[in-house]
C-alpha cells in the first residue's frame, strides 16, 4: 500500500473547491496569481466589509511527496493552486466558497448561522417521483453552463505563464466530471511522454475525504441551480446486490441490447450523448499533452 502526504492530499482538497472561479479565469488574476474575488452583495474582495473573509497568502504543507510521484515543477497539480494562484479567500466562521459568498456545508441563512439537517436516502426508499426529480436535475445540471466556474484547456505553460488565458465554459455536471478527470490524470512530461503512476484522488488516503468533499459540492452546485435547498444525491446500497441493479431504465439506465459499450435507448441518460463527452475529454486532453495539434474551433 502507498500513501500521498498531507501536502498532496491538502493540495487535491483545495482543487474540489471548483476548478477555476470565472472571476480568475483571466491575464490579470493569473499574472498577479491573486485569485480574490469581490462578493457581489457588498462588492468588497472576500466579503471583507461583511467579515465573511480576506486576501490570504495560501498555505500549504511542507511535507515531502509520496514515492509515486518523483518529480518536482512538472505538473501544475503540484502544491495546488500554488502554480497558478497564491494568494485566495481565506473565509472566516461559516463562510466558504472563493469568495465567502457561500456557507458552509450544513448551514444556511444570510449570515450562514442556521443549522440544516441533510439527510440521503438510499435511491430504491424514495418516490418514483422524488426519483424522477433527481433525474430532472442531473438533467438540468447537463444543460447548465456553470455561472461561477470554468475549466482550464491549458497548462500554465500553454497559457504563457498567465498572459494568454485558456479557459473555457462547461455545464455543471461535466465541470464535476472534469474535476475528477483532472485530479486523476496523468502527468505530462512534455512531448508524448507521461507519467502514469500518478493520481492525487485516489490510491492513498485522500480517497474518501477528496470525494465526499466533491459530493458535497456537486449538491451543493445542483442545490443553487434548482433552487431546492434541501436536496441530496441520493445512494446506492450495494452491500447485497448481486449485479448492478441501478443499471435499468428506470434508474441509471441499462445495457443497449446489441451494444455492451452503450446504454439503453429507452434510458433517460441515452439522449445525454456521453460518447461525445468523451471525445471531447480525449480532445481536450490530447491538447493539453500537445501531441496532437488542434483546430481550437473543434472545443468550442
Ligand atoms: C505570488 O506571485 C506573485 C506573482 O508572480 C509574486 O510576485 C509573489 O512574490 C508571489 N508570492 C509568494 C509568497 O510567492
Ligand atoms: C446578518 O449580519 C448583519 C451584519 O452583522 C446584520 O446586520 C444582519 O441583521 C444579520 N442578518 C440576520 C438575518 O441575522
Ligand atoms: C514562465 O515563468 C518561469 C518561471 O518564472 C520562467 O522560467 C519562464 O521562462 C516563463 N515562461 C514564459 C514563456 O514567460
Ligand atoms: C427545507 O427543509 C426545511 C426544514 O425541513 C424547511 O423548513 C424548508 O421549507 C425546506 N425548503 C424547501 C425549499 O422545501
């Protein structure tokens, strides 16, 4: 068994908090490598006139990094965000998010001072209907450019230390596949040359803590665009299942009945396209290794 450090497990910690605020996805943010955002209710950097939070220097560990890793300077994951951002919001009390705008998990209320209960319930004891509602809203999250995040189609490298910005939007649910895709590549060594025994979410003990912060957020983000504060992704209990029994129609979607590789028609994710989603993942990360050159119009 190997273990990641504190410092690679802190750094992946912090990449959960959203891959990149829109509000830091430009030449000056990154130049500066101040990623401060001003709260819009009271148009001060970090909600600093509110007491929600202020312009820190980020912190990280000094520890050393685990054997899988034997490199330092070549990955921009490395002391996350360090590379691109080193100073941030650092929220006070209940605040959170960049730019102490939000509260944190379990709280609400203008002043993120009322305590809220959330409770996940196992997807076969909800309603059809409160099941059917969950789907609407993975729905939506498809087809809902993400407001307050972007994704980076660059290394820092590519974006020329800063001053040529390569960002582009992306829809809710995938900003939280990309965010996984992201932690879990591997490194790229220039050229066609990579690293693979690499993976800063899984493998050690960042395993848990790194997902169920990234669950927590994915509630989070589908809670604000639904306007329904009280949702949680519901689980599945799998400890006596003998197959996958959410792989139906009715719920994740089943097998195609000629096709192994595709889900079935009459699911409701079919019309979601994930053959396409994985192209365009294939593409975005043969760009970012720069192996093969691409017509940049083909992302858009
Ligand atoms: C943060 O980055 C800026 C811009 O590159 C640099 O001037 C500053 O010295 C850095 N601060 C620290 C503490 O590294
Ligand atoms: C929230 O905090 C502000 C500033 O302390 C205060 O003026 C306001 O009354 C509070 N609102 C509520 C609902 O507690
Ligand atoms: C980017 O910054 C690094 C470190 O400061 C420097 O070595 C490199 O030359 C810079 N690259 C460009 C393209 O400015
Ligand atoms: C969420 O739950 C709380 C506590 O049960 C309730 O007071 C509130 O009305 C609910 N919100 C919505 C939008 O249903």
């Amino acid at each position: 068994m190997s273990f990641f450090t504190m410092s690679v497990l802190l750094g992946i910690l912090h990449l959960a908090s959203g891959q990149f605020p829109r509000a830091c996805a430009n030449s000056e943010s990154l130049l500066s490598k101040e990623c401060c955002p001003q709260w819009p209710e009271d148009g001060s950097s970090c909600g600093e006139l509110s007491g929600r939070g202020s312009c820190r220097e980020i912190l990280l560990s000094d520890a050393p990094l685990g054997p899988q890793f034997p490199f330092t300077g070549v990955d921009d994951r490395e002391d996350w965000p360090a590379v691109f951002y080193n100073r941030t919001c650092q929220c006070l009390g209940n605040f959170m998010g960049f730019h102490c705008g939000e509260c944190k998990f379990g709280f609400a209320g203008p002043n993120c001072t009322e305590r809220r209960l959330q409770v996940r319930r196992d997807i076969f004891r909800i309603s059809a209907r409160e099941k059917n509602k969950f789907l609407a809203y993975l729905n939506l999250a498809k087809h809902t450019t993400s407001r307050d995040f972007v994704i980076a189609t660059g290394t820092y490298a590519q974006m020329n230390n800063g001053s040529n910005p390569m960002f582009r939007n992306i829809n809710l649910y995938d900003l939280f596949v990309w965010m996984h895709y992201y932690v879990s590549r591997d490194t790229l060594l220039g050229g066609s040359s990579v690293w693979r025994d690499i993976d800063f979410a899984h493998e050690a003990p960042g395993f848990l803590p790194w997902h169920r912060l990234f669950l927590l957020l994915w509630e989070h983000e589908i809670q604000k665009i639904t306007g329904d504060e009280n949702f949680t992704v519901p689980y599945w209990d799998w400890r006596d299942a003998e197959g996958c029994d959410i792989c139906t129609d009715e719920y994740m979607g089943g097998r195609h009945p000629t096709n192994p590789n595709l889900l079935s028609p009459a699911s409701f994710f079919a019309s979601w396209q994930v053959g396409n989603g994985k192209r365009e993942e294939e593409l975005l990360y043969a760009q970012m290794l720069g192996t093969e050159m691409l017509d940049p119009g083909q992302l858009r």
